[in-house]
C-alpha cells in the first residue's frame, strides 16, 4: 500500500514549497485483516480507516484538486487517506474522533491567504475577510478560492468553490438555515484560475453559527 508522511515546517509563515513529502511503499503500513478473530491493533485500523474513509468520501471532488499533485504511484484520495489516517486521529479506541486542526484539504505551491478570519453577523452565513498578499512570490490576484464548512453535529458538508478571487478580500457564505446555533469547522484553499496550482489548505477554526 502507498503511504505518506508529511512533516510542516513549524513556522507557518513558510511557504508551502517547504512542506516535505515522502512517499514510501510500505506493505507493513496496514495490518492484515484477517476474517476471523481480529486482534485489537486490527480493530483499531479498521476503525480508523473507516472514520477517515467515509469523511474523506464526503470530499471527494476537493481531494481530487487539493491532492491532485500525487499521482505517481497513489491516487490524490489515497495521499489524502494517508495522511489522515497518521495525522489527523485522535481519542481513544474505540471512540476515535478526528483532529479538525490536522485536516489538510490541499497541497501546494501556490501563496496562501494573509490573515483569513471568520465573523457572524447574520444568521446562518459565515463572513470571511483577508489582508491583502502585496507582493506574491507564487500566485496571482485571479486565484480563486475554495471554502469548506464542515457541521460536526449533522456531519454535513458546506461548499463554496471558485466564487470569489483572492483580491476580493471578503466573502459571505450562506449555510443552510437548519445550522443555526450549531459549531462549524471551516477551512480555505487557494486555486489557480486554470485550476492546475493549489496552495496549502488552511484551517480556520470552531465558529458558533447565528
């Protein structure tokens, strides 16, 4: 099996070329399930595998351009797998949960966002706002951007991809109405305007919705 292990640079202001990414052929990376009598390491993979499995299907067409970089010898979804499986689970079995700060939506070079932020003002609607880059070593003000609101509670998925540039500096998403008084998780990423370049996925935080 394809595995993949990351290691961030620990200053966040480093730019995204800088995460290091080794690939590795590990046949030993997953234990052999076996039918009958699994042991409790293998019990604890297939919960984990399935807690990451099935939230990661739910976001299956951001992995596919947020990953889209792996494709020698993996597929996008299998690096997301991956990395989530070793990065991204917490808690103990057999209540495992998943970590919202490590999830990673994409991988790249692309600049990321200066100083994104979340606000309520309205019912059901995050406000998004930014500084502006100025100078941009990698990137352009036509980049467009993805939103991804994640509700916990109803294990629903928000999206807003690609309506709104990054010189915009602002944007108001809309969630539906049943949200109101839940926590939201949310994160952005960055899109080149020929949807080829993506930056490192960024993680925005809890949010109570209005």
């Amino acid at each position: 099996m394809t595995c993949i292990n990351d290691k961030l640079g620990q200053d966040e202001t480093q730019r995204a070329s800088k995460l290091l990414v080794y690939y590795c052929r590990n046949l030993h990376s997953l234990p052999d399930f076996g039918e009958d009598n699994p042991t409790v390491p293998q019990m604890n993979a297939r919960l984990k595998m399935t807690l990451i499995g099935s939230w990661l299907k739910l976001l299956k067409a951001q992995i596919r351009v947020g990953f889209q970089s792996f494709n020698k010898g993996t597929t996008p979804f299998a690096a997301a797998m991956g990395y989530h499986l070793k990065n991204a689970v917490t808690g103990v079995a057999p209540d495992f949960t998943i970590d919202y700060t490590k999830v990673v939506i994409s991988v790249g070079d692309l600049d990321k966002i200066n100083s994104p932020g979340v606000a309520t003002t309205e019912d059901a609607q995050l406000d998004f706002s930014w500084l502006a880059n100025g100078s941009l070593q990698y990137g352009s003000a036509t980049d467009k951007l993805t939103f991804v609101v994640y509700n916990p509670a109803k294990k629903e998925f928000a999206f807003s991809v690609g309506l709104v540039q990054r010189s915009a500096l602002s944007y108001d998403m809309m969630l539906p109405v049943a949200w109101s008084g839940d926590e939201v998780e949310s994160w952005l990423s960055v899109v080149s305007l020929n949807g080829k370049v993506v930056s490192n996925s960024q993680y925005l935080g809890s949010t109570a919705v209005l």
